[in-house]
C-alpha cells in the first residue's frame, strides 16, 4: 500500500473514530430479555407448536438510536440449544456476541441462558436479529430499528410514522425436523406451505381462519416502511397498490432516493422506503411474492397485507395487484442497477479501497456428495471454491483466540481450484464438492477485493451472500464470467452501495472492497438457508492490530460451553 493511500486511509480512520465517538458520548444503554420457549399457532387451518420469543411471530421489536448498547439476556427454555445473530450490527473488536453457531460460540443449552453485548456505531436505519442455529431463525426472529441519534436528522423530512414489514416463509411442519430430514436423506428440503407478512398468511390460501396484516394510515401522511425479508430460501418482490415507493436506505444505509412501484429484497437484506397516503381513502393491498432464477422447486404465491385508510370502507380488488413475475429477471436487475450510495452526512465517510492488498475470487456453486445412506447415493452441497464448509464442535473463534488446533486451517483457496465456463452449459460437468473447514486470514486493516461468480453448477440461479462484522462497498455488478482484466475498469468507486448482503445474481458476478479493520473471525455465507446448511460458507479471520484498541476484546463471561467439552 503506497504512502498516500496510508495517509489517506488513516485520515479515514481518524474521522470514522472522530464520529464514534460523538455518538458514543450521547449513547444510551438498553436491556431487553427473551425468554425462548415453544408456543402454538395456527394457520393454514392447521395447529403447530414452534420455538418463538416472548410467544410472538415475528419476535419482539428492537427499537434504540444510533451509538448505542444493547444488553439482551436470552433463556432457553425450548428444547435444543441455539444462537442469536444482530445481523448487519458490525460489533466493533466484539465478535463473542455476533451469534453463529460453532463459529463464533456454541449454543445456548435448553435451561440456560446467555447476554448478548450488541455495539452499536454507525448502523442506521432497519436491521433485524434472527437465530442462527440450523433453521431456528425461521421462526426466531424480528426488527431491531436504529433511530438518529440524538440531534441527528433524517436525510429526508421526518415521516410520520414507521412500521416493520417482514416477509416470511410459513411452513406447517417444524423448521429443524425439516432440514435435519433433508441433510439426512440427502434431499432438497420442502418448500414453504405459505408466506407471511408480519406472522400474517393474508386472504389468498383459502383457509377461512386465517388473519390478515393491516396497516392504518392517514390521508396526507407520510410512513416509513422498514422491510425485512425473514424468508428461508426466497428473494422476494414487494409493493403497494396505486402508491409509489421512494427507496431511502438499505441495510442500514442511506441511499440516494427514488421512487419505484415494486422493490426487490433479498433473504437477510432490509429496505427502507417512504409511502405517502395521497390517494382517495380507501383500502390498497400490499403485496409480495418470489423471485426465481434457479432450477430449484418453489412455491409461486402472491401473499397480501392491507393498507387502509382511516375512516374508510370499500372493497379490495386482487386483480389490481401488480408485481413482476416470479421469472422476471429484467425486473430484478433493473431494480437492484437503481441503487446508489447517497454521500449524506448521516452516512458513515465514503471511503472506497483503490490499492488493494488481498484479492479473493470465489465461485458460488451447488454441488453433490457421495453418500451411501442417501436416497440417491449421493446428497446436495453447496460450496465457494470447491470447499463444502464443515463445521466443528467447537466454535471458530475460541480456537483461534485460544490457539486451539485441529478446528479449522488458514488455506481457504483464494480463487477457484479449476477455471470453466462458470455460466455455461455445465451439463455432464463434475458437481462433487470437497468438505473443509478452511478460513481466509487478512491482515489488520489490509484493503480487500473479493469477487463473487456465479455458477450453473446445479440448480444455478442467484445467491444471496451475507459477511458478518463488515458493510462493504458493491462496486461493480455484471453479467456473465468475470474479466479481471477488462472488469475493473468498470468499477464504481465513486457511489458504490454500502452493505452488508448482496445479490449476486444468477448468470453473473458481484464485485466487493472493504478495509479489514474489525478484529476477529467473521461468517461469510448464503442466506438462502438450504445452500448455508449444505456448506455454502466460509469464515474471514481478521488478525489484531497493533494496539489494544485495534484487537479483539476478551472474551464476556458466561459464554455457553461447548458440547463435550
């Protein structure tokens, strides 16, 4: 790295630090408890027990400002041990309370309980907590809402009101007994029975019971709608009859506003946008259903909320629900080209890596294994770079910072082991995945490159790849096999997007840059669950720095032990 990126970078870094503090110095510190324990709901005209918080589906609410704490003690009283993520929360030097299961801890046992230590920065906006055990986050998660600081403002006039709007996947059976079902046989797991907004199945599956979200607005007013895409395996359209939508910020990050009839959301992603109740009083549905580009089974239904106006009666008519099709990929794309990274002052500095010091090629692929108790003799994996993620007994973290052997290694392939026509016709062409538990290791604030390919391995289609303890800049979007010669010049180092989860999309490839400078091990992996449990993973290590302010804190007390241990 050159001197003036050097000098460039630290003066970056003496800003960012310049602003945590300020919100650190009016930071408030908040406590929450969620007792997780089995209860009973019914819908689709059918009765199932599942784990939940506080009895409620979604989960509660989490609602602070910017800069601030939270302390949230967890009980198990269900009957198998998990995890909690806060997911898009960057917990600076603090990875023993991100949350992933044998990464960076190991379950919380039935009858025991852990506090989470969440660390706020410069997150704003909508993020959400979910479990992240297995599939126990289809049912184990909800909103955690991030205001403006104290004297902060929103980049846009203040709305209104707010209101979460998470989309999910509903299933009649048990979220674990399904993919420990489909890892067993060695199968693709089911499909959802429905989808839901809010715990809400809408008015389009038939069963009379079932209930209906709604959402009461007044003429004239301006809402903020903080969407959450919870769905297990699904990337999802969404919009509102005859009302636009102004796009104003995703995964905890402004953008630069514009207004759209649909969004495209993600599995793991959030979007924050403005609706404004111009239109004669009346009732309007909201709507969602999938988007699909693979050659996986799915479920194409439309599942509908409400949007009703004060003092207002009328019918709903379905047949004004416009959305793309589910195989709209023009759609899809088009959408996700419009966002750009708004330079707002409420936005953390824009610092976009030029001199990069470590470049990472990964292709994204669905694969086979052998397997002789398997009803086809082999089962479905997924891998980045060939390597099919395998995960220990032991959580990641606790053997690097304990120097442990034989967890993990430090030899994550930095590209593909074999270069193909990654977006060819890839028909008779070898599936088999190697299983591993190998980790990228990065230097203390080393500027990295990673490119994410698609693949037609398998069932293709597009791939939504989170990266735990980091936003990081999306530069460039393309279509086809990635150029590393012609590519880069195509870069958006200018007004790149600023996430946490990107849609790499099917057919193509995705390019990120970010600065390493969050100690600790840190998941990388898909959030279409099916893909995550057959190993489409890996974990970044990032090494200490040279101060103690640039390392990673010690561990909290009480951490849950691991099994046989």
């Amino acid at each position: 790295m050159g001197l003036l990126m050097k000098q460039g970078f630290g003066t970056w870094l003496l800003v960012t630090f310049f602003l945590s503090a300020l919100l650190l110095c009016r930071a408030d510190v908040h406590h929450y408890e969620f007792f997780v324990r089995e209860s009973n709901f019914t819908k689709l005209c059918n009765t199932k027990s599942m784990l939940v918080v506080n009895d409620s589906y979604p989960g509660p609410e989490i609602r602070v400002h910017r800069g601030d704490t939270v302390f949230v003690n967890v009980y198990n009283q269900g009957n198998y041990g998990f995890t909690i993520h806060w997911h898009g929360v960057k917990q600076p030097r603090n990875p023993w309370s991100d949350g992933p299961e044998f990464i960076t801890q190991c379950p919380i046992q039935p009858g025991t309980n852990f506090t989470y230590e969440v660390i706020l920065t410069d997150e704003i906006g909508t993020l959400w907590w979910h479990a992240h055990s297995d599939w126990t986050r289809g049912s184990v998660h909800g909103a955690f809402i991030i205001l403006p600081a104290e004297n902060e403002t929103y980049p846009f006039p203040t709305p209104d009101a707010d209101q979460a709007i998470i989309l999910q996947s509903w299933y009649n059976r048990d979220y674990l007994e399904i993919i420990e079902e489909a890892l067993a046989d060695g199968t693709a797991p089911a499909v959802p029975d429905a989808y839901a907004i809010n715990g809400h199945l809408g008015d389009t599956y038939g069963c009379p019971n079932d209930t209906i979200f709604r959402m009461q607005v007044d003429y004239q007013k301006t809402y903020l709608l903080r969407i959450i895409n919870a769905a297990m395996n699904e990337m999802k359209f969404f919009g509102i009859t005859n009302h636009s939508l102004t796009v104003v910020a995703q995964d905890a990050s402004y953008v630069q506003r514009f207004t759209s009839d649909y969004v495209l959301i993600s599995p793991g992603q959030t979007m924050d946008v403005l609706i404004h109740a111009n239109q004669n009083t009346g009732r309007y549905y909201m709507a969602t259903r999938l988007f699909h580009d693979s050659a996986a089974t799915f479920r194409d239904n439309i599942t509908t909320g409400v949007i009703q106006y004060t003092n207002s009666d009328g019918g709903l008519n379905a047949s004004l629900i416009m959305l793309p099709t589910s195989d709209d990929s023009d759609a899809a794309i088009g959408f996700i080209s419009r966002i750009r990274n708004s330079n707002v002052t409420q936005n953390p500095p824009m610092k976009v890596p030029t001199d990069i010091d470590r470049r990472v090629y990964i292709a994204v692929a669905t694969n086979t294994m052998p397997c002789d108790n398997c009803t086809e003799y082999f089962r479905f994996a997924a891998s980045l770079n060939n390597v099919s993620f395998l995960s220990g007994r032991i959580d990641i973290l606790q053997a690097y910072y304990n120097s442990t052997n034989g967890v993990f290694t430090e030899d994550f392939p930095l590209n593909p082991p074999v270069f193909f026509n990654f977006t060819g016709n890839l028909t008779g062409f070898n599936t088999r995945a190697d299983q591993g538990t190998r980790a990228v290791v990065l230097n203390y604030a080393e500027a990295v490159d990673i490119v994410l390919q698609a693949t037609n391995l398998g069932a293709g289609g597009s791939h939504p790849i989170h990266l735990h303890g980091f936003n990081f800049y999306c530069v460039r979007t393309g279509v086809g096999n990635f150029n590393n010669v012609t590519d880069p010049s195509t870069y958006n180092l200018v007004d790149p997007l600023l996430i946490n989860t990107v849609h790499v999309p099917g057919g193509g490839w995705v390019a990120l840059r970010f600065f390493a400078t969050n100690p600790g091990v840190w998941f990388m992996h898909c959030h279409l669950e099916r893909h995550s449990s057959w190993g489409m993973d890996t974990v970044f290590i990032v090494r200490n720095g040279t101060t103690a302010e640039t390392s990673i804190l010690p561990p909290p007390t009480g951490l849950p032990r691991c099994p046989r241990t």
